[in-house]
C-alpha cells in the first residue's frame, strides 16, 4: 500500500445553524465534529452509525456539497476543502457520489444514450466517436447489453436502470466512488446482485470506495476496514475483522450485538442498549456517548481523542475484564 | 386448538388498465393463538395486500375475489362487511410499517389514542355512543400503564406531545401500544422496523416479542429481513409472486428450507466468509403470472412439469412446501457439496 492516502480528513466540521423566531440563530447541530480519517487506494472504507450520526454529511461535505466549517479534505495529497481553498475544476470527475438509487439519477425523456454522453460532454473535450467508443466500453462493463442505448429509463428493468446510472458515474473515470447507503430498500437477492456488481466495478476500474451503510452484514462483506460513526464523530476504526470479532468501544459493542444473527440466540431477549441517541443540536457534554453508555465513569466528562482506533477512556479496562458491569 | 386466523386458497387480483392483476394466487396462511407468525417475501409478492385482505380493508370495487377464504376467529373478513368492521380494531390490531406518517401531525398524541380508546376500548358496550367519564378515567390508566409496558418514560407529559416532538422509535412504540389496548387477539405488524435503525429494531421487536407473549396475543408480522423474523417468530411463512411457497416452524425453516426459493433467499444473505449469490431474474408481474409455479423461470430445479402444474402445499407434519422437488434433508448434503 502506498504511503500516501488517496483522500484524507483532518478535523472535519460541519456545523449547521439552528434558527429560531426571525430567523435568530438559537443553536448549532454538530453534524460533523472533528472527524480525522485516511482512506487508502483500491481500499474500501464502510462508514456506519445510527441515522443521525453525520454519515450523509460527511460523504456530502467530502464531494463539496456542504462546506467543511472547519478542518480540512485532501484528495491526492492536494487540499480541496476548507480554510478558504477553492476547489479544483477537474476533481469532480475522479471523485463521484452514488445516492441510494443512482437509476433515479436518470432523465426520463432522454435516450440512455444520451444520459451517458453528457458527463462526458461536460468534463472532456472528447470528439463525438471517442465518446461513444468510451460509453461502448463502460456499458459493456457494467453488463448491459449496447442495444440498450435507444432505449428510454421507463423501458428497462429497475436493475439495468441501476447499471445505467452506475456507467454514467464511472464514464470519466473516477478515482474515488462514495457510496451513500447504495443497498437499503432493496431486497436481499436483489441485494446481492447489486453488490457482486459493486465488487466487480471495483476490480475492474481499480476503484477506491467510501461505503456509508447502516446495515452491518453488508459493511462486513463488502468493506476491508470499517468506521463507526456516533453523533459526529467516529467512535472507533479498524479493520473489518478485528472490529466485528473484538469491538472495544461500548457503542460498537451495542451495535453488533443489535444485529440479529441467524442461528444465534435472539439478540432482543437480552439487549442491554436504551434510548436513541441524544439531538445533535444539544450535545451531551464529554464523550457524547456517556449518556447511554453502561461503564460511564466521572472521567467520560471530558471527551476522549480517536487513539488506537478507539475513542474511549475505558477501553483498556473494559477488555481487559476488569470493570464489573454497572447495576442495570 | 382452533386457530385464530386461517388464510385458505385465496386468490384475488386487481383491475388495472392494463386487465387484471393476480396479485395473490393460492394462498394458505393459519396463525395460533398466541403464536407470532412471520410473513417473509420480498417486495411485490403480495404481503401488505395479504395484511389488507386479512384486515378486511382492501379497496372496494378495484379488488376481485376469485376463489378461498380469510377467516379470522370465526368471521368470514371477505364478504361480511359489517361483521368485519367489528372485529377490525377490536379482535385484530394493525400495527403499520411507517410511524412517521401514521400520526396527524396535527393533534396531540394523547388525543389521538384517546379518540381510539373511545370506539375500541375493551371496556366500550356494544353499540354505545356515550362515552361516561368514568370509563374516560378507566381508559386513561389503561393507557399510561401501556405506555409504560412498551417502555415510554413519563407517559403523561408524552401523551401532551405533538408526533414530531417524537423520535421514529417513540412513535413505533406508541403504535404497538396503541395496538395492544383494544386487547386483541391478533396483531398484524407490516414491516414496523424497516424504517428504524438496528439498536431501535432490536429494542422494538423485544418489546413486542415480550408483550404478545405475556399476554397470550397472536402476532402476524411482515417483513423482508430474514433476520428481524429471525428475531421475533415461531414461524414463517414464505411467499413468492402471490403464492405460498413454504410453511415451517422457525428452527427448521431456518436450518433446513425445502422450498428451492427459501434456499436461494437464505444464501443471498450477506455473510462472513462467502459472497451472496443472489437470485438471477426478476419477480414477474402479476398482469402476466407464469403459469404453474410462479418461481419455475428462475428456478435451477425447475422441469416441464413445473410450467403447467402448480404445486400444492405438502410436507411432513409442520414443515409444509409448496413445490414438485422440494430439497429434503437427505438430499442436502449432495447438493452442498
């Protein structure tokens, strides 16, 4: 692996104000609160929490839909956000969003043809035949037969919609694909089709992907290291193995053991996990997750840095079985 | 012991425009008393028009009712129409698949439960308008003791609240509250964690689980996670495309699927050490059904016979598959490796 990441966040902050009567700001809801992250090339990085925890905004403020409120995003060792840097006219070809649906993503009223022209139209100077030699290659990339190309959205199949939309997505040749919950909805065989076709993508064009998920059992066949995002901050990361076997921050602990395993015992008889997490928009003090956490000690009122891949005062101890759990 | 739900052979369509719709063809389906029952298919096979038919609800004058017959603790919920008004509310309880819009955002939360409790308490007379304030006290305790039931902290000052002051979780447990107060029989969940994160689909299908089995009700819950159902059962149901493909009781349905369908949808699951396989093909639509078993053009097992026969329900004592070649324990090690 080279030593160079191919995307990096230092201290990423997104922060939105509350508005209250005439539009007075009344608050701030932390969406991001210093998320420090390095993703390496070719690897796949899952980014997963509960709704609400900043994972969306984080994928929107890497691709510049949201301004970072402070901290930094380096794409290729180059800085492209925030502390006032404008962004790089040729980064939105080699970096590219998927949305949950990217067969949504297509024009009704144009050939698919056309959709996958224009990304192209847009970003290259290509002549008009070098463009279609290029669509010809990515469709037949994706798996989708080249007769297809006269062919309006509404007359192919939801699936082959979705590989349209994917082929206009990887038409110019991205570097890095974030993936914003690109499974939910759907149903497992489908599910599976469309990942095989996520892992085949990848190996074909060498691509980097940001895997925002909330389903665990798809981050861990799909992802080589995974991070675990609560209310802004990323509480633990580490390789997909070593989190899904050993998870050694309490909130990482809660959510696999959430997971329902089949042919496990019910996970619902004995859950210990209450509540929902807290608004974003009134922070507990300290570590965010002490509000909910069972080991929650007088050393949780300061917040704990990401050290280790864990960000938690008590990790050690807890591993180690030394803290009894607290009366429940 | 009779059942309290029996789904026997229906099959119904819809008009469109473009003819008519088979959605449900052949189905079977019985619930216990007591016993909580996972309805699993994907999406289109006809689960939520299944809720309906059960529910006594599907739309008048679109709906065309073929043949078979939903019968629900001894009513027929197909053709009585006012018998079926009774019941729905009181004898069987819906609890639906989206709490964010469930609610009039208008209207406080305790105003909403209490216009239920008005008509659909246990302690209404029949046929009585009059609400006397002192079953309006009787039902109002009723209410905070269920809010704490499904684990709701300060029901009192909740039931002041507006649904959007309420997170998806709070409004999901308020639904299975509301569900359980008319004391019914049965429950018909459609998919109510689909829309909730894990740690909250954990702590509401406990919460039910612990409630319908407390006190003794019956419990139909649709889904299309295998492992909420899983989670929550003591049997499935599977249906493909409109049909019934398998009945069994959660253990062995889970360890050994007779139905080829049950199979592939058990290996398209996402698991450590494989990749999902995933079924090739697509469902079919209802306007032009296959004939015979609806799963045959996606089905390695699938031969001549399965085109033009459709399969009935058979197996040996609970384990029931709808299908000409079903995969038996004998043959399973064979076909594994």
């Amino acid at each position: 692996m080279p030593d160079r990441p191919l995307l990096e966040l230092q201290g990423l902050k997104r922060h939105f104000p509350v508005r209250g009567l005439f539009n007075r700001r009344v608050g701030t809801l932390r969406a991001l609160d210093g998320v420090d992250l390095a993703v390496a090339p070719g690897e796949v990085l899952g980014i997963v929490g509960e709704s609400g925890c900043g994972k969306s905004t984080l994928g929107k403020t890497i691709m510049g839909i949201h301004a970072p409120s402070d901290g930094a995003v380096l794409f290729d060792g180059a800085q492209v956000a925030g502390g006032g840097v404008r962004r790089p006219d040729g980064l939105r070809a080699q970096l590219q969003y998927v949305y949950q649906d990217p067969g949504a993503s297509l024009d009704p009223s144009w050939t698919l043809r056309r959709s996958l022209h224009e990304p192209l139209v847009i970003h290259t100077k290509l002549r008009r035949a070098e463009r279609e030699a290029r669509i010809q290659e990515i469709v037949a990339a994706v798996g989708l037969p080249a007769a297809h190309l006269d062919l309006y959205p509404h007359e192919i199949s939801g699936g082959q919609q979705r590989r349209v939309g994917l082929a206009r997505i990887l038409v110019l040749g991205p570097k890095l694909v974030i993936l914003d919950e690109p499974t939910s909805g759907l149903d497992v065989s489908v599910q599976a089709a469309v990942l095989a076709l996520f892992r085949e993508l990848r190996q074909a064009f060498g691509l980097t992907y940001l895997f925002i998920s909330h389903d665990l059992a798809v981050v861990r066949s799909m992802c080589h290291r995974v991070a675990v995002m609560y209310l802004g901050r990323v509480v633990e990361i580490g390789p997909v193995a070593e989190i899904f076997a050993r998870p050694r921050h309490p909130y990482t602990q809660a959510l696999l053991s959430a997971a329902p395993r089949i042919g496990g015992p019910r996970v619902t008889e004995n859950f210990a996990l209450q509540g929902e997490p807290p608004d974003p928009s009134q922070m507990p003090e300290g570590c965010r997750f002490s509000v909910r956490c069972r080991w929650a000690a007088p050393q949780c009122k300061v917040e704990p840095a990401l050290e280790d891949g864990v960000a938690c005062w008590r990790w050690r101890e807890l591993a180690a079985g030394l803290v009894p759990a607290a009366a429940e | 012991m009779a059942d309290i739900l029996t789904v026997e052979n229906l099959a119904l369509g819809f008009r469109t425009e473009g003819g008519l719709a088979r959605v449900l063809d052949c189905v079977n389906l019985t619930v216990r008393p007591g016993e909580i029952v996972s309805l699993v298919g994907e999406s289109g096979c006809g689960k939520s028009t299944l809720a309906s038919a059960i529910l006594g609800t599907l739309p008048r004058g679109l709906a065309v009712v073929g043949q078979g017959s939903v019968t629900l603790d001894g009513a027929d919920m197909l053709r009585a129409g006012a018998a079926a008004g009774k019941v729905r509310g009181r004898t069987v309880t819906f609890v639906p698949q989206d709490p964010f819009a469930s609610f009039n955002p208008l209207f406080r939360v305790g105003t909403q439960i209490m216009d239920l409790m008005r008509w659909k308490s246990p302690r209404r007379r029949e046929g009585s308008w009059f609400y006397s304030p002192r079953r309006r006290r009787a039902d109002r305790e009723a209410v905070i003791a269920m809010l704490e039931a499904v684990q709701l902290p300060q029901p009192a000052r909740l039931l002041q609240k507006y649904p959007h002051e309420l997170s998806g979780g709070q409004r999901q447990r308020l639904m299975i509250a509301m569900a359980l107060l008319p004391e019914p029989r049965l429950i018909i969940a459609d998919e109510p964690t689909t829309a909730l994160d894990v740690t909250v689909q954990a702590q509401i299908l406990g919460v039910l689980r612990r409630l319908a089995v407390q006190r003794g009700v019956a419990v139909l819950f649709t889904t299309h996670d295998l492992g909420a159902a899983w989670e929550i059962c003591d049997r499935v149901t599977v249906m493909y495309a409109g049909q019934t493909a398998e009945i069994a009781p959660r253990d062995s349905f889970f360890t050994a699927p007779h139905h080829p369908y049950t199979r592939l949808l058990l290996r398209s699951l996402p698991e450590e050490g494989r990749d999902p396989v995933g079924i090739p093909g697509s469902v079919p639509s209802p306007l032009s059904p296959p004939l015979g078993c609806r799963f045959h053009p996606r089905c390695p097992r699938a031969d001549a016979r399965c085109q033009a026969e459709r399969p009935v329900l058979r197996g040996e004592a609970d384990h029931l598959a709808a299908c000409h070649h079903p995969v038996l324990a004998a043959q399973e090690a064979r076909l594994d490796a």
